[in-house]
C-alpha cells in the first residue's frame, strides 16, 4: 500500500501460528544475495528507499516500547552485518501515521497522520462485530503531510473530509498519487505537488489504492478489488459506509499515468497487492498468498506488464510483502515474518538484487 494500509499487528494474528524454521535467506530464493535483517522486534512495514539508496524510511509499532499505533521511523541502511541499524521518528508518537516516502531533495518526507483528528492512536477495529473477517478501519482522520527529516511538519496536502493515504511520488518528485474516498469510493488522485491541483484517474466501484509510477512516469501500478455480484456489492458498500474495507480480494492492474488505458494484469484470486515496478519498468513485482486456500502464507512474485511469466521469489511461511527496489537498483528491502523466533513480529530485510 506500493502501500497495503493496515496494522500489522492484525495480519499477523491470523498467521502466526503457521511459521518454519528461522532463517533470513531460504531455498528459492535466488534473487537475493547478501541479507541484511534491520529491525529485531515488533511490527515493521512499509519501507521505502530514498532517492539516494542510502536510507529508508518505514513505519512501526511495538507495545513493548510504547509504540502503541504505526508511527513513521527514518534510519540509515547499514551495509554489512556488523553494523546496526539505528533509526529515529519522525512522526513523535502522535496520532496513527502511515505510508511515508521520501522527496527526491532528501531533506523532506511525505506520509499519511491522523494527527488532525487529535494526538492519540485512533481505536482498532472490533473485528468480532464482523465475525472476525478481515477488515481495516479507513480513518476519516487520515491526511498527508510533507515533514522534515527532523519531524517538522512543513505542509500539509490533503484537506479533503475522509480517508487521504497511500501516497507516493514519480521518480521526478513533482506528481503524488494516492487514495482516497472523498468522493464516495476509494479511487485514486493525482496531485500535481506544487500547486496542488489534482485529478481523480479511476472511476470504478471497488477499493483502488497502493498505486505507484514507473521510472519513466508514464504509467502506473495498483492494488484494486471489483465486487461484481450483488453480494460483494452490498458488502463492499456498507463497510464503505462504516468507514472500512475488507481486502480479500484484489488484483494487480496497471494503466497509463492519467489512469487510461487501464488493465487488469493479475487474475490469481485472493489478495494480490503491494506492487510496483521493478528498476527497468518491465517487470511488476508485488505480494499474494494466492497459492494458499486458508489465506496465507504470503510471498512476493514477479510478473511482466502483460500479465506473463509469473516468477516466486521468496518463501517463508508466513508473510513476505512490502518489497522496493532501491532507486539505484542494486538492492531490495521487504517486511517479512522471517527469523522471528516464532513470535509475531515482522521486521525489515535488505538484500542484493540478482537477476
């Protein structure tokens, strides 16, 4: 959610009990080279490159540490084993934040808050009240705003009553497409980031949302569900109303950056979401657990524009998602169940990128 925009903590709850033996690197997995584990406790997702492959930025959430909600994390990648990954906030603690990415000057960050709404973490979802399906809360608090790398907020860009999130930036920092449900559904928007001015690209019923831009900003990348029977319309709908979303079902479609042309590449069922394009813009890599009927585990898969030679890439039996190749294409950062010691945490990898 590029962006999948939940908490964490809840996913894990419906696949901890299904772990394997710890590792950082598995059978399989012959594109990575070089694992890095990053973080050691608690629930860390959503991490993103900056533009000069050097840090990242990434959200978290440990009670441990009273970290109670996401909150956004920027630290430096270490290169070796030997040195530790150390890391900052930047969002202070307040509210629930979200889906941060960086600004190609490397001195600001955009990310998603619920600070306008107040500074506590806004109340989980009661999932029992839905017979414990699946569902995420759409914060009507949520909006984005443009930091410093010391925490400052500097600007804010969405003021529209609802749900703002998911946001991030073509490769030349001037355009920002995210989600939002401001006028009835969960389209997508593209702002230009100067002035602002905005124009929603899809126009369907469903959930469209964890979009990103190809290198060359001409096309996009996105997670989106079609509820087509009248049952999946009903239910879609009034969660809507409520405030909530039940991602189960999603696929991959890419379109030209204005939301034309726009095409369904993944007809794999269950979820399949988190895309975005590989360094060359040949080639999608994003997350499924299509393989598994109960639902999980979740890996991460390749597949080219036109929705062929679908490729696995990583293997652990519980949840491998998030992935972002760095800017400059040598490397690979993902949130992964891996090496947990069989708790529920997720913690962040880097790895060398081998085609």
């Amino acid at each position: 959610m590029r962006k999948f925009i939940f908490t964490v903590t809840a996913l894990l709850s419906f696949v901890a009990a299904f772990s394997q033996q710890d590792s950082i690197l598995f059978a399989g997995e012959r594109h990575f080279k070089n694992v890095i584990q990053l973080t050691n406790g608690g629930d860390n997702a959503e991490a993103y490159w900056s533009y000069d492959s050097k840090r990242i930025t990434f959200q978290r959430s440990n009670t441990k540490e009273g970290v109670n909600c996401d909150q956004i994390f920027m630290g430096v990648v270490p290169t070796n084993n030997s040195t530790a990954f150390t890391y900052k906030s930047i969002s202070g603690g307040k509210g629930r934040t979200t889906c941060s990415y960086f600004m190609p000057d490397g001195k600001h960050i955009i990310y998603a808050s619920t600070i306008g709404g107040g500074m506590d973490c806004p109340p989980p979802v009661d999932r029992a009240k839905y017979g414990n399906k699946y569902i995420w809360p759409l914060y009507n608090t949520y909006d984005i705003y443009m930091a410093d790398t010391a925490g400052k907020i500097v600007k804010q860009l969405t003021n529209a009553k609802g749900y703002d999130a998911e946001a991030t930036l073509s490769y030349d920092g001037k355009k920002m497409i995210y989600c939002s449900d401001k006028d009835g559904d969960l389209e997508l928007y593209v702002m230009d980031i100067a002035s602002g001015k905005e124009k929603r690209i899809t126009h369907t019923l469903g959930y469209d949302g964890g979009a990103w831009f190809s290198p060359d900003g001409k096309k996009i990348v996105w997670r989106a569900s079609r509820p087509s029977t009248p049952e999946e319309v009903e239910e879609y709908t009034s969660l809507l109303k409520e405030g909530m979303v039940a991602p189960t079902k999603m696929e991959v479609w890419i379109a030209n950056a204005d939301g034309t042309d726009a095409k369904q590449i993944t007809h794999l069922g269950q979820a399949n979401w988190a895309p975005n394009f590989t360094p060359d813009g040949k080639h999608i890599i994003f997350c499924s657990n299509h393989e598994y009927k109960r639902g999980f585990p979740f890996n991460m898969y390749l597949i080219d524009l036109e929705g062929n030679h679908l490729e696995k890439i990583s293997r652990d039996k519980g949840f491998d998602a998030f992935p972002m190749f760095s800017f400059d294409g040598k490397k690979i950062i993902f949130a992964s169940n891996r090496n947990n010691g069989g708790s529920r945490d997720t913690n962040l990898f880097v790895a060398d990128w081998v085609e």
